[in-house]
C-alpha cells in the first residue's frame, strides 16, 4: 500500500526541534494525533496505521519527550500555552490549512486549547481520549508520582514490566504493541541503566502553571464538534465532568471504553473505529 511506512521527520517550531512521525498521503487531509503527557508520538502508532489509509497523519513528540528537544526553560515552557504555539508552527511549517484533531489527555488539553484559540476554524473535528476541561486532582496526583520522579534499571524487560504496572489502566495490548510502547520510550543513562524518554523538570507544569488543565471557558468557546472518549474506570475525567461536556459548549458526543481506565490505548479495532467514524463525519 502506497505510504504505509511512516517517515521520520523533525522540524525547529517556536525555537525548538521537534519531531514528528508523519504517516499517509502527504496530500491527503490531515489528522493531528497527540499522545499524553509522560508519552511520545510513537502511542499513536495503531491509530496512525489505520487512519493513513484515508488521511495523512501527523505525530508530534512533544517538547521534552521521546526525540524531541528539552527545553532549555522548563518553568516557561512545560504548559499548554507553549505547547499549543508548538502546534501552530508545526501546521505553519508543513503549510496545513485545516486538520482534524485527536489527542490522547494531555494532546487532548492541547487540541481543546488550539481549538478555542490560535487554531480556531482550522481544527474541524476534535476527538478528545479521557480528557476534558477539568480533571480530577487525585488523578494528578498518582501521574506527578510516578512521571517526576522516573525509575531507572539496568534492563530494557524490567522497564517493560515498570510499564505494565503503571499504564495497566491502558487497557488490552498486544506482547508486540508492549514492546514498541517500551522501545519507543527508552533512553539509556550515563551509567547504562535504562530510563522513560522523557525529561522530569515537565512535571513542572502543575507547580508553575497550577490552573492549565481548568478550561471550561475555552470549552464553552468552542464551535465544532466534538467526540469525548472515556475509560470505563477513568480516574482523571470523573462522569459528572464528561457528563457536564454532554450539556454545554458544543454539546459533546461521549462514548465510555469499556475495559479501561486512563486511557484507552486506541489499539483495538472497537477504539479505532470509534475515532475513524467520527473524524470522517
């Protein structure tokens, strides 16, 4: 199948490298898909696959993850705000006019704030994976637990066994789809022991930036539409808010995942099909 392999490419947005996996048509429409905060843009990977037989996906590391840069400024740069004017300048770059956009939490919180904002009219369809304009506080509190503070061993099996238990709420993947998952976010240390590929200091955000995940305002502004997919046992997006997003601003479309908790993987044909219905309208 034409462009069935994904290229690996990288691009200076607002000062900084960032790279992205770019999958499909380089003609065809395009498809934003961002993964989570201690993530990288390789998650996306089964989505990606899929969604390329129609559209052209795209797949950003964010700063500080996988093979994008660290920021030199963490305080300033670790939030939504930067986050966002990276998004800008990604889709200025590859001149892409309009796109639709999914985002797995934290890419979520990305896409609702571009949506509302610089990227008004330009992000057509948005689908949001367990995020929404609040999140609950306990939620934050286990993520900061085990994203500031990374282990490190001395194997790549013990690290994939680390992922299994903390992103257990992920829901069914497959031994293969474990191991790009844990491949795809590896780096060795200077002493050889092996590590999350992400910088610490972006924990910073909930200290410096306290309030970036509050966005019922941008919510409430915004005028497209909208799919919320929610795990079943989602501890991060609580019924009562996905239920609020049913209610007001655009009137969401909430679908519960069964079998998952924060946050489905998109791995599965039921997931996938989920998403690729409702970005194809």
């Amino acid at each position: 199948m034409p462009y069935a392999v994904p290229r690996s490419r990288y691009q200076v947005c607002a000062g900084r490298e960032i790279h992205f996996m770019e999958w499909g048509d380089p003609q065809a429409e395009v498809v934003v898909a961002w993964h989570g905060l201690a993530r990288t843009g390789r998650d996306m990977d089964p989505v990606a696959a899929h969604l390329a037989r129609r559209w052209r996906v795209i797949c950003p590391d964010t700063i500080g993850r996988g093979l994008s840069q660290w920021s030199p400024q963490p305080q300033r740069e670790y939030c939504l705000a930067f986050y966002v004017q990276l998004a800008v300048s990604l889709l200025d770059h590859l001149q892409i006019g309009t796109c639709r956009w999914l985002g797995t939490s934290m890419g979520g919180a990305i896409g609702l704030r571009a949506a509302a904002g610089p990227l008004r009219g330009r992000i057509e369809r948005l689908v949001l994976n367990d995020i929404g304009p609040d999140i609950a506080e306990a939620a934050v509190t286990r993520i900061r637990t085990y994203a500031g503070s990374p282990p490190a061993f001395d194997t790549v099996g013990e690290l994939e066994r680390y992922f299994r238990t903390v992103y257990e709420p992920y829901g069914w993947l497959s031994e293969e789809q474990w191991r790009l998952l844990t491949e795809s976010s590896t780096r060795r240390l200077p002493d050889g022991r092996v590590t999350p590929h992400y910088d610490p200091a972006m924990v910073q955000q909930f200290i410096h930036h306290p309030d970036d995940y509050r966005q019922w305002e941008a919510w409430d502004a915004l005028e497209l539409p909208v799919l919320v997919l929610r795990g079943e046992r989602s501890d991060l997006l609580l019924p009562e808010v996905a239920d609020e997003m049913r209610q007001r601003g655009p009137r969401a479309v909430v679908a519960t995942v069964p079998g998952c908790g924060h946050a489905p993987a998109l791995n599965v044909p039921e997931q996938i099909g989920l998403v690729e219905r409702f970005l194809a309208g």
